[in-house]
C-alpha cells in the first residue's frame, strides 16, 4: 500500500538508525527458527498496520482457529505516521509490535537493518510470491525480512456522473479509450472535461499524479551504488513540469493534498472526476466516497502499466513473541486469505496461487458499478513492466519532491521553478 508523505519528527530517528541502530537500545534476542507448532499456551499478539490491509475479520478467524491467541491489532491512519512509530521504536531498541507492516518505499532503508528483523525463511513459504516481491525483501546476504502483502498494480478510478454531466462516456470500456494509453492522453481527455465548465477538476492531487508517472520510472533518484541522481535526472523535471503544468496551467487539478482532510472530504463534495487507482485504492474510495453514486473502474493507466505500493509484514528481533508472530504473518500473507483481503479492501494479492485463482478472477465490487474489479486488476499486473530501483534515500528524497508539489499545486506559496529550487537545496542536504 501507499499513502500520504511527510517527513516530520523523523531527523532524531533517522539518525540514530543511520549512525548507531544496534546502540540505541537493547540488544536483539535471537531470531526465530522454522516455523512450526507454537504451542498452546496463551498468547498475545500486536499487530501494526496503516489504513486499509482488510485484515478485520481475518483476525477474528485466526483467533478462532487458534483459541490460545489474542490479538491486538494497532492501526495507523496513515504510512507516516507508521513509519515514524517504526523508526522511533527501533532505535529505541523496544516497544515494537510482534508484527509490523512496512511500505515499499521505506523498505530499502530497512534492508540496512537486517539483524532488527527475524528472518523470515522458511520452505514452507517458498515460491509463494511474485519473485520481484520477495527480492525486493531479500538482504545480499539472503535474510528475508518481510512476507508479501499485496501489490499495487494501477488502474483509473472515475466518477462516471460526473463525466456523464460533462457530455463524455461513462461506460468502462468507453472511458479506457478516451483516457488512453498515454499522459499525453490523459491530460487531453481533462482539457475536455475542463472545457465543459461543469465545476468538478479533472483529477485530485498533482502529487497523486506524479506519483503514478514516477513510478514509470527505472531509476528516478538513485543509481545502485548509491549516488545520488535525483537533482540531475532529466526525467524527473520533465515529470515535474508536466504535472504542474497540468495543474496550474490547464488547471486540471482539484488542488488537493491527497490524504489531507480536504481530500477526504472532496469524495463527498465530488470535487474531481478521476483518480490514479491502484488496488488498494478501492477500499479507501468506498470508504471516503460513501453514500456518493458513480464511481467505477477503467481497465487501463496512461504510459501502459505501473505499480504503486504494496506492503510487507516483519517481525521485529526485538519482540518476545517471534515463533507465534512468524505463524501469523505466515498464515496472514498465504494466498487464501490475501483473497479475501482484496474481496474486503481491494488489497490486490502478490502471491501467485491468488493470481489464478477462479475466485479471485470472479471478484466484482458492488460499490464500482458490479465492476469485475478481479480481473481488471490481474490484467493491470500483467501490464506492470520491471519494478524501479528504490534505494536507501528514495522515502526521504520523494518525500521532498511531494513538498515540492505541493507548495505549487495545494499551497500556491511558490511557482514550480522557486519549488524546484527548493526540491534541489532539500536534495543537497541528504
């Protein structure tokens, strides 16, 4: 999964992970072994996740298949606020739940870290993810420190109300023809609904936007060695110009913070027409847009294919509980559960049992006009080209970049080329 970007109260943290991680606390027990049978003596296990994983019922069901755990599921309204928790309570060497969800794009930092995390080999989970997603989670040396959750692969989320009162098609496969399979296209189609005066944006959030455009993108901010590529790369400003071009010039944007409350708000207020929809989009779109008639699904995403988020589950070295929790992360991240975790969520499964599966490919969501959101969503996985290199500062460095969006696009305290500047002298400083 991904959501919202802000790096407050994170320096102290950072710091002491990025100078002395394994001083700043106590030391780590041993990590678990093999999973295998736990034991039935009474237990209580954490688990801390952020937004929407769709584990609610999943957890009751676990609890009645194994009457000897108690589960306390903590969840963070959004990644920041989980991340910084993480970073807070690792360098504190405690206070970790048993099992703590991490985002793709916190991951690589993490992976420094090998040693704060049980690892999380085992045969009986081998094979069971996409191989990109397991790699992603696999230190040099071979420690595995997160088991899969779902992936991000990207579709368009429209209101097709909206469009209909703008004279343009509503219908799915109407719409993943207007809107194309290019930016250029895209931002075409909104030149039209603009055009039409009818009073709601085009789309939500620059930021939003040019989160699914970079992550098209091989290597946006750092080589593999490291270096530092993100004030040089012209991809990067041409991605930056042609969003804010978009949003001020053509005024295509609702000129929201995605994840601020305005944001939230603007489902109700239908303040915008579409929206980049990764999979696990859908439960929070349900959730926000409540009540409102219209939203639906297009089977398409300009630039071809693109994957945004997608989240793992660790088990901290730090907690007391890691047999137990290893157990249950396993059972949560198998490919039966992870389906009816995209039946509640729309958190679409990266294992590839769950990718075939009938049920899964069967799924259509009610609240999307019965769209087959199943097999559109296996077809937008098909379309995701090779995963972009996310290294060590890509959290801190995308960070900036969405600060940069947004003083021009929500904000409008600066204009895109004084932001810029600011987004080089924020890039400089790391």
């Amino acid at each position: 999964m991904k959501f919202p970007r802000k790096l407050a109260a994170l320096s102290a943290s950072a710091a002491c992970l990025t100078l002395a991680l394994s001083g700043c606390g106590a030391d780590a027990p041993k990590n678990a072994g093999p999973t295998g049978e736990t034991g039935k003596e009474p237990v209580t296990l954490s688990l801390a996740t952020f937004n929407e994983f769709g584990y609610e019922n999943l957890l009751k069901e676990y609890e009645t298949l194994n009457p000897n755990v108690t589960i306390q599921h903590k969840k963070a309204a959004t990644t920041n606020e989980a991340r910084d928790n993480l970073t807070t309570r690792l360098a504190a060497g405690s206070g970790l739940s048993d099992i703590e969800a991490i985002e793709v794009d916190w991951l690589s930092e993490l992976k420094e870290y090998p040693d704060q995390f049980v690892d999380l080999k085992d045969p009986a989970v081998e094979g069971r993810w996409l191989e990109w997603k397991t790699e992603a989670a696999t230190t040099q040396d071979g420690h595995l420190i997160g088991y899969g959750t779902d992936s991000g692969p990207e579709a368009v989320c429209y209101n097709g109300a909206l469009l209909e009162a703008a004279g343009m098609p509503s219908d799915r496969e109407s719409v993943a023809k207007m809107l194309g399979t290019t930016w250029d296209s895209y931002f075409d189609a909104g030149k039209k609904f603009a055009a039409a005066g009818t009073g709601p944006a085009w789309f939500d959030s620059a930021g939003a936007i040019y989160q699914g455009m970079s992550n098209q993108m091989s290597k946006a901010y750092e080589n593999e060695d490291g270096t530092v590529i993100a004030a040089d790369n012209p991809e990067v400003k041409e991605v930056y110009t042609k969003v804010l071009n978009a949003s001020t010039k053509d005024n295509l944007s609702a000129h929201l913070g995605q994840w601020s409350n305005d944001w939230v708000a603007g489902f109700q207020s239908q303040k915008f027409a579409t929206t980049l929809c990764p999979g696990w989009m859908l439960g929070v779109i349900e959730g926000n847009a409540a009540g409102v008639a219209g939203w639906d699904v297009a089977n398409v995403f300009p630039g071809g294919g693109g994957n945004w988020g997608g989240s793992y589950l660790t088990v901290p070295s730090q907690g007391k509980n890691q047999a137990e929790a290893k157990k249950l992360a396993a059972w949560l991240t198998a490919p039966e559960q992870q389906i009816k975790a995209f039946t509640a969520k729309g958190t679409f499964p990266s294992q590839v049992e769950a990718l075939t599966s009938e049920e899964l490919l069967g799924q259509t969501n009610a609240f999307f006009n019965n769209a087959p959101t199943g097999k559109i969503f296996a077809e937008r996985a098909k379309a995701v080209g090779d995963s972009p290199f996310k290294g060590p500062k890509f959290f801190a460095i995308n960070d900036a970049m969405q600060q940069a969006l947004t003083r021009v696009d929500v904000d409008k305290s600066d204009d895109a080329e004084s932001s810029w500047a600011k987004f080089l002298t924020a890039v400089k400083s790391l």
